[in-house]
C-alpha cells in the first residue's frame, strides 16, 4: 500500500487533473489579470509613488500579488469541488469508499493547495517580466505558500459545504475574500497608515499577516515577527482541516 493509501492518491489525482486538464479557465485567468495589475499599478503608478519600505513599488506589490491569486484559487478549487461533487452527487463515491474522513479532507485540501501554489508561481514569473524579482527567504516563501493555501483550501471546503447555489460561491470570493486581501497591506505598507482605525483594521486583518509573510520571503523584510505569524497561521490550518474533517464525518452538507 506504501505510505498513501491508493483511494487517497487516486482521488487527490483526480482533483488535480480536473484543473489541469482545464487551464483556459484555471491558469489563464490569473495570468492575464496579474499582467493587467503590473501594468497598471506597477508601471503606471509605480513610477509615481516610487519606493515602500525602501524598494520600488512594484517589486513592494508583488508578494501580496502573489497571496491574493494563491489563496483565491485555493479557496476557489476547495469551495467548487465539493460543491460540483454534492450538486452532481459523485461525491458519494468518495464517501462510500473505504477512505477514512480524514483522508478525503486531506486529499481534496491538497489538490486545491497545489492549484493555490502552481498561481503564485505563475504570477511570479509574471513579475518577472516587469521587474527584478529575488527570494532572499526561500525557506519562509515556501512554507507561508503551503499553510496559506492549505488554510484557504480548508475556508473553501467549508464554503462548499455551505453553499446552496454556485452565487453562494462567488459571494464568499468576491464580496469576503478579496476586500480582506486589498485591506490586508497588498498595496501600502503599515507605516504609511496614520494612528487610528485604518491601523487597527489592518492589524486585525489575518490577510496583513500573510502578505508580510510571504514579502518576508521575497524581500527579507517584514512589518511583523514572521516566525510568531506562521506559528499562527499553521495552527488555525491545522484546526480548520480537523473542523472539515469533523464535518465530513457529521455529514454536514453532504446528506439531505
């Protein structure tokens, strides 16, 4: 059997074939609205802010670039998956099969986490075209990138669950996720900010701590402790995986 079990890595296959096997509406996407923020806010107004926190404005806006188009696919693949499968009801094959819920929570997370970090590369390298792009923290970009994927894969489970029509879905993504993402530092630095509300919010925004985390990984400063911000954000990953799995298990959304 080796150490994946073979229900496990056929279903976490399947998930991953069927955005693969799917760019033009996967991967081509992001790419083109990615090209479209470089050009505009990187470019454009690039030249006329100047620098953040002491680099150029557009290599400051990528990182959080890069977090807003890996978590929104994560949460995207997570929320549609389960959903298509309860609203087309082949999500019962999974759950007859002899998969413990543990191991279906796992192999659907993965598979949208994946899919989470294959945009983030591609709005990378997307970056790259218009600037000089380094990762100075390797170590810290690729853990930041798998526990917010892996989170976001878990938010998108529970939506999916939740959700009664597929507006339900586009809902959560453009009207909860996104302003999150836009108020949580992508395109300003904590510093700019006066004393007051607008401080707070951001403080108060898990979103801040993500893209200072994942900037902390390209550029070797951060606003934050990035140990104590990754420490966070696995322990809220692992707990939300462990609330899918006790939703599986209690059949919340999948049985009528």
């Amino acid at each position: 059997m080796g150490v994946f079990p073979t229900g496990f890595k056929t279903l976490t296959r399947r998930e991953i074939l069927r955005f693969v096997r799917r760019p033009r509406n996967t991967f081509v996407p992001p790419l083109i609205t990615n090209v479209l923020y470089f050009s505009v806010f990187g470019v454009i107004l690039g030249d006329r802010v100047g620098q953040i926190a002491g680099v150029p404005y557009i290599l400051f806006i990528l990182p959080g670039l890069v977090v807003l188009g890996a978590i929104s696919n994560a949460f995207e693949n997570g929320s549609f998956s389960i959903f298509h499968g309860r609203w087309n009801e082949y999500i019962h094959e999974a759950l007859t099969s002899p998969l413990s819920y543990s191991q279906m929570v796992w192999a659907y997370t993965l598979s949208s986490a994946l899919r989470g970090v294959i945009v983030g590369i591609i709005i990378s390298v997307v970056g790259a075209v218009f600037t000089s792009v380094g990762v100075t923290r390797p170590l810290y970009l690729v853990a930041f990138a798998v526990v917010i994927t892996v989170l976001f894969a878990s938010f998108g489970i529970v939506g999916g669950l939740w959700a009664d029509d597929f507006d339900d879905l586009t809902m959560m993504n453009q009207f909860i996720l996104r302003p999150l993402v836009f108020f949580g530092g992508v395109f300003y630095a904590l510093e700019n900010l006066p004393d007051g509300p607008l401080q707070t919010a951001t403080l108060l925004n898990p979103m801040f701590y993500m893209v200072d985390g994942v900037r902390y990984g390209f550029l070797g400063t951060s606003e934050v402790n990035p140990n104590l911000s990754l420490a966070v954000l696995t322990l809220m990953a692992v707990v939300m995986v462990g609330i899918n799995t006790v939703l599986f298990k209690r059949g919340f959304g999948l049985t009528d």
